[in-house]
C-alpha cells in the first residue's frame, strides 16, 4: 500500500499543529517547514476542515488550529477520510475490471482483510502520540527552526 501526497501533507501539517497548539498557524509557515505547496496545503486544509479535525480563521490575523484536542485525532481516521477506498489490485475497482478469478480468488479477500488491518492499526495511534515527548519533531516544528529554511526549497 502506498500512501498518498494528500495523506503525508494532512500528517505533516496536523503534526504541526499539534506542536504549535497555543496559537494560529499559518499555511505560508507550515509550507515553508515542512516542504509543502501551498497551494496542495490550501486544500488539505479545506478537506481537513469539512472533516472536523482543523479549525480555520480567515483574515489578516487569521490561520489554523486543532479543532479538537490531538488525544482526540486518530490517523487511521485521516488515513480512512483522505485514501478512501484504495482499489490495491484491479478486482477492486467497480469499473474497468476485467478479472475472471474475480469471484473465487482468495487474494482478493486476503488484500481487503490486510487492508483494514492497515487502517486498525492506524487507528490506535493518535496524533498526540506522533508528537508528545517527541523532541526532535519538536524542534523542528518550531517556527523559530523554520524562520531559517529557504522558500526556495518549498515546491510549487
């Protein structure tokens, strides 16, 4: 299974959240630290918003936060709500599947049944635990870390 650029960008950007929760964050500072498009970050901001988990603030004092505590954040929630239903082989997928071991094959069941063991696991991981005690994360999630690294190296 291979993890989108929306899922890593919502990670990366709930993480730094996470670890800047007392006051509004900024796309242009989340994109300059971690490495991110801010127009890719514009809209994992607005499906993280649809979804609950960010709380967003328009205007010039405006910005981002955790809508609910990181202890609340499951990332096998994110995990679920950005990846959707990932079609792993053809049988998957509701169109252009042309399969004929499509209604006896095993595999399939054993790629659907390690496909949600995936996502369980992700489920018993908060966001809180990616990033409580972890502080090498933490420093470099720190907008003083972030101030010194180059727009240059953000892609567009």
């Amino acid at each position: 299974m291979r993890v989108t650029k929306r899922t890593n960008i919502a990670i990366r950007l709930l993480m730094y959240c996470a670890a800047n929760p007392d006051r509004l964050t900024t796309k242009s500072e989340i994109a300059a630290c971690c490495h991110i498009s801010e127009n890719h970050l514009a809209q994992v901001v607005n499906r993280l918003g649809r979804l609950g988990v960010l709380q967003t603030q328009r205007g010039r004092r405006g910005g981002m936060r955790l809508a609910r505590p990181a202890t609340d954040i499951r990332v096998g929630e994110i995990f679920r709500a950005l990846e959707g239903p990932v079609p792993l082989a053809e049988c998957f997928a509701d169109a252009d599947n042309s399969c004929p071991l499509r209604a006896d094959c095993r595999l399939r069941l054993a790629l659907r049944d390690a496909a949600e063991a995936f996502f369980a696991h992700l489920d018993d991981i908060t966001l809180d635990a990616l990033v409580c005690g972890n502080d090498g994360l933490l420093k470099i999630l720190t907008p003083d870390a972030c101030a010194g690294r180059s727009r240059a190296a953000v892609p567009a």
